[in-house]
DNA sequence: CGTTAAATTGAGGAAGATCAATAGAGGTGG
DNA sequence: CCACCTCTATTGATCTTCCTCAATTTAACG
C-alpha cells in the first residue's frame, strides 16, 4: 500500500539514515522492498512510550528524529536504564527470542520511527538473504555495546564514567554527520545516573566541576564540549595508583 | 565427511545438549544436516583459548561439558569478564557483525565443544529457516543477560551480587538436569570478583560470611549451597530504607 | 504565573577499596 | 611421592569515594 510522503514521512530511499539502518547497503529494488512493508508512524511526543514491556513483539523500530530510553524496572521497582538510543538506531531487537519485549521504550522528546513488522522482514529475508545479516549485525552490535557498558559500571569511577558518557554520544552525533561538539540532549541528569550507576547528586557535582574546568558544559539540554581532548582523556582508560596516573595511549 | 562418533564425539542427535542448544527442536532430517556441518574438536586443556580476540570469525561454538570464561582488556590492561558458559551455552555470537572475535573465550577446565562454522550455517538456514530463529534466540538472550548483568552492576550491593551469581549458576544447572544445591565451579574467586566488579577481598569476606551463617559453602572449586531459600532471598531485590527492608515477592 | 519536578549544594556517613601480611592450593620437577 | 615455588585466598587495619539526607535554587509546563 502505498503512502504519501512528506518531510517527515520519506521513503527509505529517501532517508538520510539509510546508511546508517542498513550500513551495507541494498540495491535499489531491495530498497523498494523493503520500504513496502515498513510502517512509518505519527511521531511520539515526549514522554509517549514506543512499547511496553509485556507487549507483543511485532516491530523492530528505526528512529528517524528524536531518541528513546529503554528501560526496565528492578523487582524493588526501581528504574533501570539500559540505553538512550538516537536517529539512524534500530531497537527492539531483544524481543527477538520471546517474542515479548523485555524492556520498556519511552521517547525523550518528539521522536519519529519507522516501524519495521518482523514476519514481513523475516519473510523478505528469504529473498534478500543479506537482510538477515543486517539484522544479526545490528543485534551483535548491541551486545557488544552492553558489554562496554558492563565494562564502564566495572572498571570506571564517576568522573570516568560521565566523561566516557558524554563523549560517546558525541561520537555518535558524529559518526551521524550532526555537529559534535554542540548538541542537544534531551536526557535527564537524573536519567544519566540512573544508567551510570549513580546518583544525581554525584552527576550534578561532576558536571560542576567538568564546566569550571571548562572542558564540557551541560545546561539546558545543551551540551557544549570546550575542550575535546581533556574530555577523551577524562573517559579514557589509565594506570593508575597511589602514586602516579599516567594516561594510556 | 562423516565421523566416527565416541562417547565423546557423539552426533547432534545423541548429544544430550540437544533441547539447550536448539530449544525448540529440528526435525530429525534438519538435525542430520546440521551434525553434517558441527565440527567436534578435541577437548581443551584448563586454560587452553577457544578463541582470541583479533581471530577471524568462523565458527559459533556450543559447549559439550566444562566451562569458559569470556573476557576482554581494558586499555588499561585490566582484565574485564564478561560472563561463563556452561555446557549448552553458545558463544562467538558477538563476532557476527564484525566477522572479527571482540573477545577471548578461555577453558576454564577441561572443556570440550563443538565449533558450528558460521558460513555453512548461514547457508542451511537457507533450507531450514527454522535455524535463523534459533541464532537470533541465542543473540536475543545474550542481549538481555547483558543487561540483567547491568542491572547487577548498578543496583545492587556486594552481598547481593554474590548471592544472586551464586544462585544464577545453581539455575543453570538445574534447567540442564544437573544437582544443582552441589556442584563444581571452575572459577577463581578473583574472576568472580572481576565479573562483579568487587575486590577479591570483599568476595573471600562475604563468602566467609555466607559460610559461617549456613547458607552456602564455596571452597575448592565445589559449592555446596545449604539454604536455598536464604540465598535466593539475599540475591532478590528488596525494598530498603535506612529504617527497615522488606523482602519482595 | 504558579505549580511541580529536576538540579544544585553542603554536611556527614557507610560500603567497599586499598594496602599489607599470612596462609593455603596447585602444579612441577626431582 | 614429597619438597618447592608460585599463584590464589584470607584476614585485618585504614582510607577514599560516593551515597544519603536535607535544604534551596532553578527549570519545565500547563
């Protein structure tokens, strides 16, 4: 069936991000084929869930604009962040084995999707084999990206952690083509803590002192990176004791 | 090229391991061609690698009996693990995307597997689509045990991270058939205390505890667990505050 | 503009890290 | 099979980081 497109309803052919969901590229009819049977959504405004754990899993869901948290809730019903994720990210993927998702995806300011229906993508898979490839690749990637995150909740202290944090989504804006060094970032404080393993109160001191340092400053949702270099050193890995911190190369 | 097969080299279908490695079953036909392809290699000595990080992917790897223990460096040259597998468990699944091992995997004791060649599985899939599903399963799961790891890390205190380690192994064993109030654990106390994000000195200290108030008893590599309902208790989210804490069912 | 949620700031406390010294395992070679 | 050597675990004393609690200030949104 086909759609009208607009703005802020474009084709995949059309999309900026198509080499961001599908990195490796599909030929034009593949393309055809594939923006067929995805569904793109009225946008979510802030605070508006994208699923809900529990709920059926039908989708994967690629952000064109905006961003997500997903979370889940810890028996005690405390909020536990598993990620924020940005246009050009696909998410639902670990629903995959249940068929149920896990875990809860709330968006953090209007935020558009393309919903993709995971029977019509399999079912597309088995003539354009390299899609199933893509949808493992995304799915290694994420595991990938938890075990860094269990490595920075391991091996990283909180000052170490913010930077690493606020680094990362720089170079994920970059990698977009988006400016990196000012941007928007609609993300709590609160919420950042929550997904570092902190407390707010730890996050607003280290923003304190990381903005009189002048290497980043965060206010407003804006996010000012003053001295790129000291911010990577920050969140980079060092050997450290007593005595000496000698950065690692 | 068929095999001979031992008690140790024995097919798909008299591997024990069947219903944990593909839960939801092949038929008898499927599982003939996927045996055509596993490839059982010799046992691997304690300490022996499965594979590094760097290697080339080119083979899922299902373990037959022993364990392994997944890790990677930090740029610092700290060891980071990022979980162990027990026989039934599969593991390299995390290459997929990069076509490169992110990770080391190292026998943990004497430790046999079978090595799936990624490639020739991806072309049964073809005939079996059945096979997709059950990759993307064990992606799936691997994605959420990611994050319950997180989970750990960020919400819960030493005791508790203990306790629920212990007691995640205990299931383990149990959902494979296995005694799972006693059994042996391969696994020095220091990688525990590295998988937690602890010291080994706080892990020999709450195990000291944990044995002296009866509830479970790990020492030379075989754990003995005494009260089940207590551990599980202890590894259980709790409502707390400074004035009380409130188990949760 | 008023109300509510979020962020900030300070003081005090606790969990776990660090440091150091000893005891115990496990593996190797004589 | 035992003695030795090394790696691992244990135990205690001290210290640091970050949490907790409480009081304001600031921002967000109808």
């Amino acid at each position: 069936m086909a759609e009208i497109k607009t703005a802020f309803n474009a084709s995949c052919q059309n999309c900026g991000l198509q080499k961001i969901c599908f990195p490796t590229g599909l030929t034009q009819n593949e393309m055809n084929q594939l923006d067929d049977i995805v569904n793109r959504k009225a946008p979510l405004q802030k605070n508006q869930m994208l699923f809900s754990a529990g709920d059926k899993f039908v989708s994967l869901y690629a952000i064109r604009a905006g961003g997500v948290k997903v979370y889940s809730f810890s028996d005690g019903g405390e909020e536990i962040i598993h990620g924020f994720y940005l246009p050009g990210d696909v998410i639902g993927i670990d629903a995959l084995a249940s068929r149920v998702h896990m875990f809860n995806a709330m968006a953090l300011d209007v935020t558009s999707v393309c919903a993709v229906p995971f029977n019509e993508l399999n079912d597309l898979s088995t003539k354009i084999p390299h899609l199933t490839q893509q949808v493992l690749n995304i799915m290694s990637k994420e595991v990938v990206e938890g075990r860094l995150h269990s490595e920075l909740l391991t091996k990283k202290n909180a000052d170490q952690r913010i930077a690493q944090f606020i680094w990362s989504m720089a170079e994920r804006f970059k990698s977009r083509g988006y400016h990196y060094l000012e941007f928007r970032l609609s993300v709590l404080h609160r919420d950042v803590a929550t997904y570092l393993g902190l407390t707010p109160e730890t996050v607003s001191r280290i923003l304190a002192k990381l903005h009189q340092e002048k290497v980043v400053t965060w206010k407003k949702k804006e996010v000012h990176i003053h001295d790129e270099n000291a911010l990577r050193s920050l969140a980079g890995n060092h050997f450290c004791d007593s005595h000496s911190c000698a950065k690692v190369v």
